[in-house]
C-alpha cells in the first residue's frame, strides 16, 4: 500500500475545492493496476465527496446548500468554537471515499470528481490518499 499526503488550501468558509487530479497523480505513482484507493479527510470539520466536476457551478451550488440546510434546520449548537455547524456536515457528507483502481486510474464516471469540502475555512488541509492492490 502506498500513502500519500494531499494539501488543499482553501479560501471560504463553504467551499468544495476538487483534488481530482491530484489523487489521479497518487494512483499513478502508486503504481497499482487493479485496487482500492481511499482519499480521507484528517479533520473533523472537512469531508471528502464525489461530484459533478465539470460545471464550476456545482460545487458552488453544493457550498450554498450546505448554508441554507443549516439554516433550515433550525438547530441551537452548544460547542463553545461556534464551528458545530461544520462537524455536523462533515459527519453528514462522511471523512474519506474510497474508489476502484482498474488499468492503473481510479474509476470515476464522465463527469464525477474527487473534492474536500471545506464546513470551516479558509484553512490549510491535508487529505491522505492511500492506494493499495487487492
């Protein structure tokens, strides 16, 4: 198994920054044909997705719906950082996805991307990439 370090930087408090190329390039280097590569999130207020990454819209969309669900759901949080809001959503979309690795690339559908999605920036993050034959 080969694991690698991924940083994203990202620059909103909402936001889903695509890293697609950047877990093809670990699956690369990895080396593996046929496999399982689980891209995962190292923080408690950032989640990993897959999506739409084509239409630069999509992620923006997805980022406002996040803020009108939370909204909508009419909740108190109690934790004293005032970021609840963001470990909920990371906890809703889940920390890591994990892709089928076939002919040495990581099986995604025309359209679909790999992204970390920000519930608490701007912030440095790192995404851990771990590719491994089965």
């Amino acid at each position: 198994m080969k694991i690698s370090e991924i940083p994203v930087e990202t620059s909103e408090s909402y936001q889903l920054v695509s890293i697609t190329n950047e877990v093809k390039r670990a699956v690369r280097e990895a080396g593996v044909e046929e496999g399982l590569c689980v891209i995962s999130s190292t923080h408690t207020t950032a989640a990993v997705t897959v999506n739409e990454d084509y239409d630069r819209d999509v992620p923006r969309d997805l980022a406002a719906a996040c803020r009108a669900f939370l909204d909508a759901l009419d909740v108190r949080f109690e934790h004293a950082e005032g970021n609840s809001d963001s470990h909920f959503l990371t906890s809703f979309f889940g920390q890591s996805q994990t892709l089928l690795v076939r002919g040495g690339e990581i099986t995604l559908g025309r359209w679909q991307g790999v992204f970390l999605a920000e519930f608490d920036g701007p912030r440095r993050r790192t995404v851990t990439v771990a590719v491994g034959a089965i």
